[in-house]
C-alpha cells in the first residue's frame, strides 16, 4: 500500500487503455496531472556542483520526517483545515475518474503536515492539499477524451496535429501543396486537415496564383 510510482507517458499511449481504464478504477489509483498543452522542451544542462550535497540534505530529512511519523502515528486537524477540505470535497464530485480524489485531500494535507514535523494539520496544509487534489482532478478531465475517443478519431487527430507540425517547421508559412508531398496525403485527406486546422484556428489559409498558402496563425 506505500508503493508509489512516478512516471510518463502520452496520451497516445494512454488511449489506447480505453475508457475500461478510467471505469475499472485502474487510472485513478494514480494522480494524474495532464496539460493542455505540452510544456517547452527544458535544455539539457550540467549538474550543480553540491549535489551529492543536496542528496545527503534530502535523505536525511526524509529519515526526520520517517523517524517523526513512527512516533507520531496519529494526526489531527484544526476546525479551519476540516472545513476547507470539506467544502473543496463537495466540489470535487464522484466521476469514475475521481472517485478516489475525496480521500486523496485528507491525506496529502497529512502528508503536508507530517514533512514539517507537525501532527496536527492546519489550514496552509489544508490549502496546499486542495490546490495539488484540484490539479489532478483537471488532470483526469484533460485526459478523459483520449479515452473515450475512438481510434479513427485519435489517429485523425494525430495526423491534423503532424500537419500542423510540418508547417512549423517550414517557418509557419507554406504551399499546402509542398505539406501535402511532405507528408504524403491525397487531396481528400489533405482538405479535411486543412478544414479541421482552419476551424481549431490554428491556420490561415490563403489562395494564390501558385495554389493555396497555409500559414500558423502566429504569422497570419
């Protein structure tokens, strides 16, 4: 039951879990926090100097907090934090995809009391709990339509979002004609993208002697 795994994943590969993962209580086991967009790659950079410092620091505060909480196996709550944790409980709702959420406030405002020493939560605990929980509530709504989506649509939209892709790289501005050899579409399939692109107002499209101009709104 104290087993905790971090890890990554698309929501691709998410999707084709299927709505039975959702429903079967298997990906709310989990705290799921999915944006709506991807955040800007994080360059790759050197170490700091002090961290094998830093990791001593860690694992020594964490054998604190273990030492602490095996003698302190109990904890209690402030008046205020009980209030606050139940008036954000009310707010969470009881969807298959957050039906563990309710629980999950109490105890990270426990958690969040038990890492400064403290056995009694109050309200900041209370606070930081609703703020993590309500995250990861937007996270199971963000990521809910890749489950229930069919594979032609996910698989659609992957294309319309390649497109989109291959457009940026040719600076936001292009022929359709050269994105259509890039990535090797018949005219049927291209002009549902182009259509899909124009109504999701990620493209201008503009008709020239040469053929149709398609460009990322960014440079429109």
């Amino acid at each position: 039951p104290h087993l905790s795994v971090l890890g990554a994943a698309t929501p691709e590969s998410l999707g084709r879990a299927g709505a039975t993962a959702l429903d079967s209580g298997l990906l709310p086991r989990f705290a799921i926090v999915f944006p709506t967009h991807i955040p800007p790659a994080k360059p790759v950079a050197e170490m700091p100097e002090d961290v094998e410092s830093l990791q001593v620091d860690l694992r020594t505060r964490l054998k604190e907090i273990t030492t602490y909480a095996a003698a302190n196996p109990n904890v209690s709550f402030s008046r205020e934090a009980l209030a606050r944790l139940n008036e954000q409980e009310s707010l969470l709702g009881l969807s298959s995809g957050t039906a563990r959420l309710p629980v999950m406030l109490y105890k990270v405002a426990m958690l969040s009391a038990i890492s400064d020493l403290r056995s009694k939560v109050n309200l900041e605990d209370a606070e930081a709990a609703c703020a993590t929980v309500s995250r990861w509530a937007q996270g199971v709504d963000n990521l809910r339509p890749f489950l229930y989506a069919r594979k032609t649509d996910r698989e659609f939209e992957a294309e319309v979002q390649r497109a989109y892709d291959t457009l940026q790289g040719m600076s936001g501005r292009s022929h359709r004609s050269l994105v259509a050899r890039k990535m090797r579409l018949s005219q049927t399939r291209l002009d549902q993208i182009e259509h899909t692109l124009q109504d999701w107002g990620m493209i201008t499209v503009e008709v020239q002697q040469g053929g149709k101009m398609w460009l990322t709104t960014d440079n429109s």
